[in-house]
C-alpha cells in the first residue's frame, strides 16, 4: 500500500499499547488505514502512573504493534506521533507583548507568530522541567482585547496571554529513550529507530478526536475527561484556549481493585465483574441475584450479590465524578462551560457513567466521546469508542489546526538532551500477548460482558 501521508499515531497506556494509521483524503476526511492493539496487564510494568517503568517490556509491545501494523499494511513504518501525561505534568500561565514590524498598521499572522516565538524565549521553566506546549488564550492589540481576530486589526503592539505546558524532563527523555530502542519497520539491513515526529499531552490529542467546531466546544468552554486505567486527566477549553489541566492517579484500575478487595478475587475476575455491574444500576438489580465464580484447582467458588458489587461500583465513580467537581470549582470555570463535560477513556464506556457525573456535578450538560465526522472509519467502526480518542487524535493532529490563530509549531516541545541508547538483547520467539480473562462464569449476564456490547453510544 502506498500512502504519502500516512500518519500513525501511537498510544502508550497503562491497559493497553495501541497504533492507528491514517490518510488525509479529498474531501477533507482522514481515513483509516490500520490499526493494531495489545492488551497490557499490571504485571507488565508498562507504566506507573503515566511514567514508563519497564523498558524493556515496553520497547518489546511497541515493536509488536508496530510491526504488524507495517506488515498489515505493506508500508515502511518510520515516524510516530505518541501520547504523555502524568500527574507531573502542569500548566502555566504567561504573558509576552511585542511591537509590530513595518509600516503597515495592521497587525500581520508574521506579528503574532514572533509574539508566540518570543513568549517561549522568555518563558522559563523550573529547574528539571521542561516546555511540551506553549498555547495561545487571549491576545491584545494596544492593550485592549482583540476577541478572536486579531490579524487584520490596526496597532502598534500586540500582546497576549499563554498557557505553557510543561513535564518532568526525565519522563520526556524515558519517553524518547524508550522509542530509540524501537527500530523503524523497513527492508533495510539496518533500520533506523523510529522517528518520533510529535509527542502531544493526551487531552490535546483526545481534543483533535473529540471536539466539535459545528457546536463550537473550545469557544463556549467544555471539560474533556478522559478517565483511563489509572489516570484521570481533566482539560477545560474556553474561548478558543485551554484554561486548566489537571490529571491525577485514579482511574478504572481502582474500581477493579475494590472488587477484588471486597470480594477477594483476582483482578482478572474483577475486571469482568466491573465490565457487568458497570453497565446495570444497582436499583435494577434484585437483592437475591448472584454470581457463582468458580476458582481454579480445590479453591472454593466465590458468591458474590450483584447488587452489592454494583454498589462498589457506583461509589467509586461517584468518588471520580466529586473529584472532577472540585477540579472545576478549583479552576475557576465552574458555572462557565456552556458545553459541559465529555467524558473518554476506557472507563467511559461505563453505561451508569453519565447519570452519576450528571447527579454529582450537577450539570446536565455531560456527554461521552463522539468522535469527529472527519473521521472516515474505512471498516474500522469497533474504533468509535472513548478509550481511543487518544489514538485517533494523535493520528489526526498533523492535518488540522489546534488553533486557527497559530500553527502547530505552539504544541512541539523544547529541545531535550539527547541519550545514548543500549539495544537490549532480542529474546528468541515471538513475545506473548497478554491472555484474556478465562470465559467468565455469569451465564446469566455473559452478553454485557463482551466489550462491543457496552454502552459506547452517544447519548444527549
């Protein structure tokens, strides 16, 4: 297959190492080329709380998906778009003003480009940071605010107010280190490691997949949440610009462990009971239902009442849902997003998740993940889910604007030192894909269990 524009984005998660390949088409859509994923488990040691903590492991699941997404495609695979985030990561403001060039009074796209060139000089971030975003909010021409437009009007100066983005180097350096270690997927000899063409905040590449310009999300304000494993990010977009980001270490992970915990089983088993009670509120379920899970070897089965495990669930996003209305209120726009909440990532699918963010943020305006209509799934249709915004935003980033009134230059990160890199030894044989959980024993509910039929739809 030959695609000159052939973009993939890479998705490196704590449940799972994803890769998505597109086309920009004709008509402005992009098309789905491709797409490979690999469950991870905790065992695996992929990432703790969004920061790389095995290599190895991680370079081996990486060079699985990539290889038989280039095999699939019969394309040399040699550049990636790949995702960040951790509780580390954080947003600050600045402000920068700079006096336009030339005698033309109009304030020219040239001025505002070197005003964005000169907020990032100026910018200095702590000691061991490093910059990975630098996004426009407001500008001013002559100190008054210039609303949208700002090219075209007439002044001498033009100023404006930043949101700059900025992680730990050393998780942006493990990130690189990692995919150094990863070769391209060509017929040389020798390949190359794989190019890393963008590293973008998961909440900006989840904004490329998610946000709707026909209702105008990013200028009547909207709060992406994406909820995955084991993080939570918060985003909030407001007349055009992010206003705040926030991402913390809770996520569907902790809902599994309290299942497992309060009704001793394993995490395997607990995944598939949360997949169940996820979807069913505890005030539809009888008191005497129950499941019977069979343990391996002399174990005893395990009976567990489906109403109270709905429960732990329920208190549990209940307990998400209140930490994102606090995060609202701590950011000052609480009361402000017209467009209220999109929630994403894996724990999205919940089918209880919208009625509890509704009942605790008391907002009515919540709604899960809708993918963009510029996305043309080419039979790829099981992709329009939360949990792969991230994926299909990163492959869409390079084709669109983050934002109109600059280039994508304002999302690429500062120049890191560059690592020596030690190839590990290649295991012999093929690297194992992470089993499944066993064929789960609710008989009487095994149809929810399979993860097409949750509740992935949108809803109003």
């Amino acid at each position: 297959m030959e695609e000159d524009n052939l973009v993939v984005g890479l998705d490196i998660g704590t449940s799972k190492i994803s890769a998505a390949a597109g086309s920009l088409q004709k008509d402005g859509t992009i098309k789905i080329n491709g797409f490979v994923e690999r469950a991870v488990v905790p065992k695996d040691e992929v990432l703790r709380n969004g920061e790389i903590e095995n290599a190895h492991r991680t370079i081996e699941i990486i060079d699985e998906v990539l290889e038989e997404l280039a095999d699939k495609l019969t394309i040399n695979l040699e550049s990636v778009n790949v995702n960040i985030s951790n509780p580390e990561i954080s947003g600050h403001f600045h402000k920068g003003k700079v006096t336009k060039s030339g005698e033309n009074k109009q304030i020219q796209q040239a001025d505002v480009d070197k005003l964005a060139d000169d907020v990032r000089v100026t910018f200095k971030a702590h000691p061991g940071r490093i910059v990975l975003h630098c996004m426009p909010q407001d500008f001013y021409v002559n100190d008054i605010k210039a609303g949208e437009k700002v090219v075209g009007k007439f002044g001498v100066q033009i100023g404006g107010d930043f949101f700059f983005v900025t992680s730990r180097a050393e998780s942006l350096e493990n990130l690189h280190y990692t995919l150094k270690s990863v070769k391209a997927k060509t017929d040389d000899d020798k390949p190359a490691p794989i190019q890393v063409e963008n590293v973008l905040l998961s909440s900006v590449a989840d904004s490329f997949a998610l946000l709707d310009n026909t209702i105008d999300d990013k200028r009547n304000g909207v709060a992406i949440v994406n909820i995955g494993a084991e993080m939570m990010e918060i985003c909030i977009y407001l007349k055009n610009g992010i206003r705040y980001f926030k991402a913390l270490p809770i996520g569907g992970n902790s809902i599994t462990k309290d299942l497992a915990e309060t009704f001793q089983i394993s995490f395997e088993e607990a995944e598939i009971l949360k997949k169940i009670c996820g979807n069913i509120p505890s005030s539809s379920i009888s008191d005497t239902e129950a499941a019977v899970i069979e343990r391996k070897k002399d174990l005893a089965p395990v009976e567990i009442i489906l109403k109270n495990a709905s429960t732990v669930v329920e208190w549990r996003l209940k307990e998400i849902a209140a930490i994102v209305k606090s995060e609202l209120i701590r950011s000052g726009y609480d009361g402000m997003l017209t467009n209220g909440i999109i929630l994403t990532g894996g724990t999205a699918s919940m089918g209880i998740i919208k009625d509890i963010f509704i009942d605790v943020c008391k907002m009515k305006s919540v709604r899960k993940a809708k993918m963009s209509s510029k996305i043309n799934f080419n039979g790829h249709e099981f992709l329009n889910k939360p949990k792969y915004s991230t994926v299909l935003g990163l492959m869409m980033a390079p084709y669109f604007a983050f934002d109109t009134r600059l280039d994508n230059r304002i999302l690429k990160h500062a120049t890191i030192k560059e690592l020596e890199v030690e190839v590990p030894e290649k295991k012999t044989g093929s690297v194992k894909e992470a089993k499944a959980p066993k064929k789960p024993i609710f008989e009487m509910l095994k149809d929810l269990i399979i993860d097409k039929k949750m509740n992935d739809e949108y809803i109003n």
